[in-house]
C-alpha cells in the first residue's frame, strides 16, 4: 500500500470533520486493497461515523460498497448512542444537582451539543463528568441509587485507588446505558492539575440548558492535553484532533492568546508545543508562537495504528513507575504490579466476558501470555512500519 497517500487521506479526513474544505481536492484513486486499508484505519481512529456524512463529497466517493455499509452501520449507531447519552447525562445532572453537587461534562460529551450539531458525527461509548472530589463518594451513592454499578476495569484495588488519584473513579455502568466515569482530576500528573480543576470550576458557565460548560480556552487546553498523552503513548486517534480543529474553527469566543495563558498556568507549554506544531504544521491552523516542540510529529506518528502496544510499553511503564509512589507502603505497590500481570478475579470475568462467579483459573494463565502476544504483535507491526517508510 502506498502509506504515504493512506497518510494524506487521514490527515485529510480529519480535516474535514474538524470543519475544512475539502469539496475540491482530487478523487483519490486508491485499490480496492487500499480503499480497505484506509478504512480500516479509519475505523481505529474513531473517524467512521464522521466519514458517512462527507461520501458525497469527491474525494472519498470511490469508496467500495462494503465499507459504505459499515459506515453507514456507525453513523447510526452513533446517532443512537449520543442521543441515549444525552439523556442518561441529564437524569445523572439533574439526580447529583438536587443533592448540590455540580457536574461538568467532559471530552465528546460535552461536544456533541456544541461542536457537533450532528448526533451521529462524534464517535464515543461513554460519558466524562467532571464533579468535586469531595463529592466523590456521596456522588457514587446517588448513582447506585439510580441503578448504576461499578465496572471491575482495573486489575486491581490498588490501580483503582492510583486511577482515582490521577483521573476518575471506578466506571459505573447500569443495563441499557454507556459507561459513566466521574473525574474528579483533569492533567492525570501532568501540569498543574489543582490548578486546572480550580480554574474549570470557578470559570465554567451555564447554557441555555443549564448544562456547566468550562470557558473556551480551558476546555481547549484540556482536549489538548488529553490528545498529548495519548500521543505521548502512542495510542492517539485522530477524532481527537478533529476536535481541536473543530473549536479553533467554530468557537468564536476562542482566543489563542488566553489559550497559551491557560497553558502556562496550568504548566502545559512544553507539553503541548508539540500538538499545536502540529496543528499548524499539518492542518495549517494559525495557533500563534509556541517553544520549539522537543520533536516534530510526523504524518505517520499521527496516523499511526493506536492498537500498536509495543510503542506505548516503555512511556506507558514510567508513567506507571511515577504514580505508583502514591500508594502507601512496599506492600500495596507490590500488589500493585503483581495485579497488572495477574488481575484479580472480577477484572478477568469482566475483560474476557465470563459470567458471574465462572472459575477463571484458565484466563488467568493464559492472561499474561495474550499480553505478551499482544506485545510482540504490536512490537513487529511498529517494525514493519518503520520499514516500510
């Protein structure tokens, strides 16, 4: 396959749901292999939904009737999603507001009324809040009362614990709804998250529905920071950056010069130049002066598969190796590491779908050698990458 055009058409794409005009760049003349690959690739950066809408246009009309089936199948099953999202989010509003604990919307959430007029557009499978840490455990109470229950997503007790430190709870789920996760942290440990949560909340206004929405500049410079660790590992998608493009072109109340002043408050510059390098570099987006980017991010680390692990091993470790000196004592750290190879029972029912109460003896031998074979997998697909560049 010729990457480099795969390259092109997804930064192209992205462009194009982030609000560019692409009506009249040139047909594309990919193969019918081609056409697959790329939208296989479409597929893992959350861009499918978002494609249907733009088949009309020239470019992407080539498309092969297969993948236009599957992509109208997300368009509508996103549309179905958000607008059940919707209003799973205004019961949850309306159950923790009556207890006076305020919520805040997060990421596609609170996007999909705004930025996206399109229910179908934005793809997401579960809903960010953002509520004050000391409302945590009052705020996981009334949710239980509305029939939600935790997820047992982490390997752990411990990793719950450290995830909760650093971002949000336990996710709760209930039949017929998406998963919900209430944050308590906006930078996980980076910049100055106290900072952030304290400007959000302070600054965050009321719409015409009621809902809290964060200023236009800190709701920028937290997208981004959320797509610069996901960078930084190397599990980035696209519609993130779509996002970006999106607020820079339609909120007309964003400003680039608050934007850098949010940055260096909350002590993101550094860690942001790069994504904004980008923006302008690739998407020719006039973000302004930023401090030269430690490194230039190119086509192919943007558009790279984000299920690739083996790039995101050694960042993903460090990470990992930093926050765990927030769990007191030797002992719980130990379990700590012990649970990411060997998790505890329910977190293995839960990831590999068994029922309540199944034995798990098998999946948790063969745990850590899928892990591993993942590993080498992603480890010899970044290879045959980087080869063929």
């Amino acid at each position: 396959m010729r990457e480099r055009s795969l390259e092109i058409e997804l930064l192209a794409l992205t462009d194009a749901l982030g609000g560019g005009e692409t009506k009249h760049a040139a047909v594309c003349d990919f193969s019918l292999a081609e056409w697959q690959g790329w939208y296989h690739r479409v597929e893992e950066h959350g861009l499918a939904p978002g494609l249907y809408r733009l088949l009309e246009r020239p470019r992407w009309s080539g498309l092969p009737a297969e993948q236009r089936a599957e992509c109208r199948a997300r368009y509508l099953e996103q549309t179905a999603r958000t607008l059940g999202a919707r209003r799973q989010c205004t019961e949850i509003r309306e159950c923790l507001e009556n207890a006076s604990i305020p919520v805040l919307p997060l990421k596609a959430l609170a996007f999909s009324g705004t930025l996206y007029d399109d229910p179908g557009l934005r793809q997401f499978g579960d809903l960010d809040l953002l509520i004050p840490e000391e409302a945590a455990g009052e705020a996981e109470a009334r949710l239980h009362a509305l029939g939600y229950r935790p997820l047992a997503a982490f390997t752990s007790r411990e990793e719950a614990a450290l995830h909760a430190r650093f971002a949000h709870l336990c996710p709760l789920a209930r039949p017929g709804g998406l998963p919900v996760e209430l944050h308590t942290h906006l930078l996980k440990d980076r910049g100055d998250d106290r900072m952030a949560v304290r400007d959000t909340w302070d600054h965050a206004g009321i719409d015409a529905a009621g809902t809290r929405r964060m200023r236009p500049e800190h709701e920028f410079v937290y997208a981004a920071a959320h797509y610069a660790g996901h960078l930084h590992l190397g599990g980035a998608r696209l519609k993130w950056a779509a996002d970006l493009l999106r607020m820079a072109r339609y909120e007309e109340a964003l400003d680039w010069e608050p934007v850098r002043g949010t940055a260096e408050r909350w002590r993101l510059t550094p860690y942001l130049a790069p994504v904004m390098h980008a923006l302008r570099d690739h998407w020719n987006l006039p973000v302004g002066k930023w401090p030269s980017a430690g490194g230039v991010l190119g086509s192919e680390q943007l558009t790279a598969s984000p299920q690739h692990s083996a790039s995101r091993l050694a960042p993903s470790a460090l990470a990992r190796l930093r926050q765990v000196r927030e769990l007191p004592g030797w002992g719980r750290r130990a379990r700590y590491f012990w649970h990411l190879a060997f998790p505890e029972a329910e977190h293995l029912r839960f990831r590999y779908s068994l029922p309540a109460g199944a034995p798990v003896t098998g999946v948790r031998l063969l745990h850590p050698l899928r892990q591993a074979s993942r590993f080498v997998r992603g480890w010899v697909g970044s290879h045959k990458e980087g080869s063929a560049r």
